[in-house]
C-alpha cells in the first residue's frame, strides 16, 4: 500500500520533479576533482596494496588537494600501521557498470584491499535495482579475479534527502531512490565473502559538504577514511600487529 502510495505521489509530482531536476543540473556549481598524485606511498610496516576505485565523490571532487581528500586522508590513516602502496582510480559521473569499465585501463595487479565508491550515479541515472544488483556482482567478480582483491570495501549511499544542492520535492525522490538501491547493495554485500560494507554516519551540514551542495567536503573525508582505516586494520592488519 505504501509503495503503491509513493507512486501515486511521484506520477502528481512529476513535472515538477523533472524541472527541479533540469534546474539543479542548470545551476549547481561544476567543480573539478581534486588535484595531486593519485598514487604513492606511506608509512612503514606490511605491506598493503590499496585501490580507491569510484566516482567523484572519491575523485575529491570540490576539496583542494588529494592529500586532504579521500585518498589522501585514508593513506595517512593507514600509515602508522602498514607500509600502504595505494593507487586511485575514479572519475566523475560514473555509474557502478561504468566504474567496472574504467577498469580497463587498470593493468592486472594484486590489491589486497579496494575501497569502491558507487551509486550516487545510479540513482539520478534510474538505474533499476536489479540492475544495480547485476552491476555490484560484476565488479565485485572483476576485482577478485583481476586484481585478488582480499577485501572490498563498498561506501554505503549517502541519504540524498539531507543532500543541500537538492530543493524538495526532488530532495525526498531521490532520497527514497537512494535507500532503495542502499538495500540492494547491503543484500549484495552480505552474499559476497569478501565485501565488506561502510556504513559513515555525517553531519551532512553545510560544512561537511562541498560549495556544490553535493559532495562531501575535506571536513568530512578524514571520517570517511577513519572508517573505511578500521575495516581495513580490523580484516587485514590486526594479526600482524598483535605478532
């Protein structure tokens, strides 16, 4: 009844939802990604291969420097612990099916662990949950077999309705559109022996968020990398500091 609610909902709302869409693609700000290396190394210990794999918002779209985005913030808080070779790979405006093609010009290695940033792209694309689901299986397929992958680490979805670029009613269709696939994802996750799923919890006030209103700021990427920092020492490096 409820889903059957929500449709009757968004059919009365449509026009409005698509002008408020045509009108945020119109007015918010393109920022570029963040400049700097995206590959290096840091700190001392084992070694640790790392793959940051995903979209803008692993991009550092809108933060000055890779060092103060996702990348950089997640090889320093893995320093103190291993000796981290990490690479990134993202770009802007990726949906998760076209994540897995930028693969392509990844050659075959071994990462012993890759953080994926995925599926904002889906939701304002409409990319159908079945499919979301395909698409989550097929990249998780590729890393294990192209690049042994140990643990993949997949960014649960940000709730869209708190995003501030987006004006209501749009705010709340993509929100629910945004849980939608974040449930998709979980059950994926959960079948998969070896994803993990990161669940960040963020203010997702003005200054946790970029001047566009829509990705996080270099305020929030040090809480993105401490969490993705503890997956990580927890699945692969606990063992090896308790030796």
């Amino acid at each position: 009844m409820a889903r059957l609610l929500q449709g009757l909902v968004t059919l009365l709302l449509a026009p409005l939802l698509m002008y408020q869409g045509k009108r945020v693609r119109r007015v918010t700000p393109r920022l570029p990604e963040a400049p700097g290396e995206r590959q290096g190394q840091a700190g001392s210990g084992p070694p640790l291969r790392l793959l940051i794999l995903g979209d803008s918002a692993a991009a550092g779209v809108g933060i000055a420097s890779q060092q103060q985005a996702l990348s950089g913030c997640l090889a320093a808080a893995l320093a103190p612990h291993a000796e981290v070779h990490w690479q990134l790979l993202a770009q802007s405006s990726l949906t998760t099916a076209a994540i897995t093609k930028l693969l392509d010009g990844l050659p075959e290695q071994a990462f012993d662990t890759v953080l994926v940033s995925c599926g904002v792209n889906d939701v304002t694309r409409s990319t159908k949950p079945a499919d979301f689901a395909a698409h989550i299986r097929q990249l998780q397929q590729r890393l294990l077999q192209h690049y042994n992958a140990r643990v993949v680490i997949y960014t649960a979805l940000p709730p869209m309705h708190k995003f501030p670029a987006l004006p209501q009613p749009l705010r709340w269709f993509l929100g629910g559109k945004a849980r939608r696939l974040d449930g998709v994802l979980q059950r994926v996750v959960a079948q998969q022996p070896h994803a993990r799923l990161l669940t960040l919890e963020l203010p997702f006030s003005r200054d946790y968020m970029a001047s566009d209103g829509f990705h996080p700021s270099a305020k929030a990427t040090p809480l993105w990398a401490g969490a993705a920092a503890e997956i990580i020492q927890r699945e692969l490096l606990t063992h090896v500091d308790t030796n």
